[in-house]
C-alpha cells in the first residue's frame, strides 16, 4: 500500500534495506541518463513549517521515520509533523526528489527511509528535497510505514496525502524525462536512416550513369 501509516497512536515501520537499495540505486541509473543536471538533492531549506527553525533528529518531519516513545505515534502535535511533512515536499521539484532518491542507499534520503531508530539522524539540518526523499522512498519500499498521531490526532489521511504527492511528483517527472529522451533518440535515428538514404539514392544514381 503506497503511503502506508500506522494505526492510531502507533510508531511506524523502517522500510526493508534491500527494498530501498533497489529502488534508490535503480532509479538513480535512470536519473543519471535522462534528468542530466536537471534537480538538486540540496533543494529547499531546512526549516520546519512549525516555527522556521531547523530541523532536528526528533522533531517535525523526521518524527515520521523514528520509533519508541518519542514517534509521531505519542506526540500530541503530530499533525505539525504532517504539515512540516507537506511542507517539504510542497518546496520542491519532481527532479529535486528524484535527485535525494539517487544519492543510494547511503544518501540522507535511503537512511530516513530506513531508520528504526528513537531518532533520525539523517534528518539534522536535512533540507526539503531530503525529507520528501525520504518520505517517497519508505512510501515505495517494502515494510515502510510511517508514524501516525494518538487516537485525538490521527493524521493518517495526511500523511498518506502526502506520501502520494511525493512519489507522484517524482514518478511523473521520471516519466516526462525517460518520454523526451526516447523522443531525442528517435529523432536522432530518423535523421541517420533519412542521412543513409539519401546516400544510397545518390549511389544508386551515378551506378546508373556509368551503365
């Protein structure tokens, strides 16, 4: 289930690290040969939405990726991790999220996505294009799932809300990028065959000259 989130009050689930390996390094391949320079995994800032200060291992979004005591799952405010959370994401690009993504498993990203851990590190300080990394790769990945609320703040609709921007805005763009590549190359094969035969026609021509 894409955006999956815990039940009320629950911790989330650090998604599989060969799942997330697979897909960060897959579509890093991709990215390389058809976003070239396009996107920054530096996009962004790395402000909450809560109150403009920076982020820490255990506060906003990055309470979406710990477990234990201090997850969103027990924090009264957890709807401030959601909308930190939309925040990240809202402030970047479809190649800005790719670009996080394609750092690999040892990027700041994959390490969110994959944290288990009462805090996240990898989220000191992690700029919007690292947190939506983050968030569309434990999206994706197998086992991911994210913190959610106590019983009086459930932002699971939120939070799934979010996720699937996330990956929506990374997948379309992935879809544009490989769709005008392909179109580059087409053109590029067109104008060899169309180059090749007229070659071959002015070949043809002086052969029946000679005869």
């Amino acid at each position: 289930m894409l955006g999956n989130v815990a039940a009320s009050g629950s911790a989330g689930a650090k998604a599989e690290e060969v799942s997330v390996k697979f897909l960060s390094e897959g579509i890093g391949k991709i990215v390389n040969l058809v976003l070239g320079k396009e996107g920054n995994a530096e996009a962004g800032d790395f402000n909450k939405a809560e109150d403009g200060a920076a982020r820490a291992n255990n506060t906003g979004a990055a309470k979406l990726f710990i477990s234990g005591n201090d997850a969103a799952g027990n924090d009264a405010n957890a709807k401030k991790v959601a909308t930190d959370a939309a925040k990240a994401i809202g402030a970047v690009t479809g190649a800005d999220i790719l670009k996080a993504i394609s750092q690999g498993s040892e990027g700041a990203a994959a390490k969110l996505a994959t944290n288990s851990a009462a805090t996240a590190d990898a989220a000191n300080n992690a700029k919007d294009a690292i947190v939506a990394g983050g968030i569309a790769l434990r999206a994706m990945a197998k086992g991911g799932k994210f913190a959610n609320g106590n019983n009086a703040n459930d932002v699971s609709t939120a939070v799934k809300g979010a996720a699937t921007s996330a990956v929506t805005k990374a997948l379309d763009t992935l879809t544009v990028a490989i769709r005008k590549t392909i179109d580059v190359g087409l053109k590029e094969v067109k104008e060899a065959i169309k180059i090749n035969t007229d070659n071959t026609s002015v070949a043809s021509e002086k052969s029946g000259s000679n005869i």
